[in-house]
C-alpha cells in the first residue's frame, strides 16, 4: 500500500485549478506560513471569488485539527485534511472565522465506494448549501455546471475536458488531486442520500499535494529485488501518480509494468482473469479499493506466491 508506506503520509498542498487559472501554493508541512499566488503574483480571496469558495469548501469538509504549539505546527487527523487546513490559511481564509461562521449542520461521510464526502451548511449564498469534497473524476460526473469568474454557467464538453486536462497534469507531476463543489438547497433536504444530494452540482476546482516519498523505501525496494522479492504498489490514486511515484522509487521503469482497474473491472473479473492477470509482470495497480487489494493478494496467492502486505492502516 502506498500512502504511509512508500510515502510519508505528509501532505502538502502545491497547486490549484479553478476559473480557468493554475495557482502555487508555497510552504512545506503543516505550518499555514506561505501564500497563494498566480503567475508569481500572490492571490488576495477578497479579489478572488473563485478561490475563496473552494478554500471554504476545502477546510469546512474536513474533520481534522490543525495546531499551532511553540511556532511548530501539527495535525490531529487524517493527512489529507489535514494540508487541506493549511491550504486554507495560506489563501487568507481563516479557520477560526470559516468555523465560527458556518457550522456544520449535516454531513454524508465519505466512504471509500463513493469517493467523496458531503457537509451542509448555512449562511452560505443565502441558502442552505452542501459542500463536497472527493476524487476529481467522481466529482466532475455529478456537476452540470461550473463556477467562472464568480459566476455559475453550464459545464459543457470543453470545459470538462479543461478539468480533466488539469487534473492528468497535476496528477504526472505525483500529486494527489481532489476536486471541489457545491449545491445550493432552499431549504433543508427531507432526504439526506448521495443520490438525493450529490448530483447537478456546480464545480469549483482542484487542488493537488504532494505525498514525498520516504528517503529509505527506495533503498528497501533495490535490496527486495536483489533478493528476487517482486515489489508491488497497489494504490487508489490515478495511474499518473501512481505512475510517477512508482518511477521515483524505482517499481516501476516500463509502462508495461502499470495496470490501471477500475473498481468496476476489477470486480467484473472472475478468480481465473484475475490470476492471469497478477501473473505477468505487473508492478503497479492503480485506482483500485480496498476490497481490491485483498483481492489482488489472495490472486497472488492462489498462482503459488508467497506474499507479504504491508500499509499504514486497515487498508
């Protein structure tokens, strides 16, 4: 598993898409010290109705802590969030006034089959608004339209491809991409469902971090093939990124040693497909689940290997 394991589970927040524009976003670590800034010029939200908004959406679908102890900064949560809360401050969009501002008054939870997660609130545009955070293909599919210079227009083909385009970039440069929208309700859904909810909403962006790899996996990986020990990566993120990280760490040097499956695919398979294809030298599985994993372990298995997992949690 990758995350936590090849990585150092450290997130940092590098680049944002929105209106059109790629943002940089400096600084390292937790700490909120950096700034926002397009085309070397640093980014002011009350300029920039566009990054304001996905800030906003950012750091409220969120449930991570972020401190601030003797000028050292740290997280309680989950790593991903956790740099989302940094982002947020480093775009001048203040924790303590976003939450005291607009509580939470409702939430979807992420889950791993629906690859986002959904938060409502009030006094927002007026209405009551869901906020949703997830994977950036996921996301898009369930938007009809896009926010443009402040403004909601339609999201036709070109504009879906703009993101998508901006997405596969972000993602060859190894970050992990997220993508960001909302809908606006007039009053307060009877029927708090994904179906019900998270459709025909208005996307706003993308970020992307990245997750730097642990000084010794790379050493690790050298001496397991020395050994003749198969390393395999067997990741949720895009082929892209898994791409470039698996290059970095010297997995995967061949294209051909890349499998991408979707969720879908993978399940559509039966025992023997999946055997025949853990059998050819495939190094990297991407965009896969959880489930999937055990199942691409246990194929290994039933084709004779002896096998070994390792990650940072129940993954």
């Amino acid at each position: 598993d990758k995350t936590g394991t090849l990585t150092q589970n450290e997130m940092t927040e590098v680049k944002v898409f929105t209106d059109g524009h790629v943002y940089d976003v400096s600084g390292t670590g937790y700490s909120p010290e950096g700034d926002v800034t397009r085309k070397d010029a640093k980014v002011a939200i009350e300029e920039d109705e566009n990054l304001k908004i996905l800030s906003s959406i950012a750091a409220l679908t969120n449930d991570a802590k972020l401190q601030v102890k003797d000028q050292e900064a740290s997280i309680i949560g989950d790593p991903t969030e956790g740099a989302l809360l940094t982002f947020a401050e480093k775009a001048g969009n203040g924790l303590k006034e976003l939450y005291s501002n607009f509580d939470r008054i409702e939430e979807i939870p992420f889950d791993s089959d629906r690859k986002m997660m959904t938060t409502f609130h009030d006094k927002i545009f007026d209405d009551i608004t869901s906020f949703t955070k997830g994977a950036p293909d996921v996301v898009l599919e369930r938007c009809s339209k896009i926010l443009i210079d402040g403004k909601e227009v339609e999201l036709d083909e070109k504009l879906r491809e703009e993101v998508l385009a901006n997405n596969s970039e972000f993602a060859r440069s190894a970050l992990r991409c997220l993508a960001y929208a909302y809908r606006k309700h007039r009053d307060m859904p009877s029927e708090i469902t994904s179906e019900n909810i998270e459709r025909d909403m208005i996307f706003v962006g993308l970020t992307g971090m990245i997750d730097p790899s642990r000084p010794e996996a790379k050493a690790a990986i050298k001496e397991c093939r020395t050994a003749g020990t198969r390393p395999i990566m067997i990741t949720g993120d895009y082929l892209e990124t898994g791409l470039a990280i698996a290059k970095d760490l010297g997995i995967a040097n061949m294209g051909r040693e890349l499998k991408q499956m979707s969720e879908e695919e993978l399940n559509e398979m039966s025992e023997e497909e999946l055997r025949e294809v853990v059998k050819v030298q495939k190094s990297v599985f991407t965009r896969v689940s959880p489930e999937n994993k055990v199942q691409i372990v246990t194929a290994l298995r039933q084709n004779g290997h002896i096998t070994a997992m390792t990650g940072d949690g129940v993954n």
